[in-house]
C-alpha cells in the first residue's frame, strides 16, 4: 500500500522574503511563526550571519492543505522560461465571459502587486481561458 506523500515547492530566487510576501498575497497563504527561540522574523534574521541572512524564506497554507512554499536565494538570474510553472485556479467551474471576467479582476489585483500580464489567452472550441502572467521576479504561471 502506497503513502501520500507533502511537496513543499522551491523557488529559486534573488530576494526570497520579497517573493515570498508576493505569492501570500496571491495564493492566500501565511508566512508561520518564526523559528522557536525568536519574537519575530527580524529578530532571527539579526542573529544570522551576513552571508546567511535573507537566504531563504517561506509561507504556508493556514488552513495546511497546500504545499509549504520555500525560497532560497542563487546567485545566477532566471535566464530562461521556469521549469515549474504554477496554474493558480481562480475560474473553476466558470465558463466563457463569465470566466474571463473573474480571471481579468485576479490579473488586475496581482499587477498591482507587481505581476507583470504576459497575455490573455482567449477561449476557442477546445480551451477555456487563461491568463499567463509573470511574478515579482519574472516566473511565469497562468491564472485558469
């Protein structure tokens, strides 16, 4: 017999509190207590070494159905598409103008945050719409 097994997805990233915060804002998630031992993130930050400062960061689902998001720091810049590509499923059960309208008012709310629109992809005889969008470091993932 076989074991479900948690993910915790990884983003490799410049600036992982700030991309952390951003994908809380989109998905709903959390950033949990700081580690035991500190009050408060910036605290626990204070007592790492420069070098190991801000090199990682993470946010959970509160209600701990989804997968713990991690981020850590590289030193190398995206240079290509992303290999992990996040579909956030904001129109669900939605169809047609009705669809498109909840996925336009989601990419409106993600821009001001600092998404970037990549591009609306309208629906035709097979597919529904989506909308393909970037975040605050140039990762892309679809609204659907």
């Amino acid at each position: 017999m076989s074991s479900i097994r948690q993910v915790q997805v990884t983003f490799d990233c410049a600036e992982p509190e700030r991309v952390a915060r951003f994908w809380c804002e989109v998905l709903g998630y959390v950033v949990p207590p700081p580690p035991k031992g500190f009050a408060s993130w910036e605290g626990f930050k204070a007592s790492q070494s420069p070098d190991d400062r801000d090199a990682w960061f993470v946010c959970v689902d509160p209600e701990n159905g989804g997968p713990r998001l991690y981020f850590q720091r590289v030193p190398e810049g995206k240079v290509v598409k992303n290999r992990v590509h996040l579909d956030v499923r904001v129109g669900t059960g939605l169809v047609g103008e009705e669809r498109l309208a909840v996925l336009e008012a989601e990419c409106a709310r993600l821009v001001a945050l600092g998404a970037v629109h990549v591009r609306t992809l309208v629906a035709d005889e097979e597919n529904e719409s989506c909308i393909v969008m970037q975040d605050v470091e140039g990762n892309e993932f679809c609204l659907d």
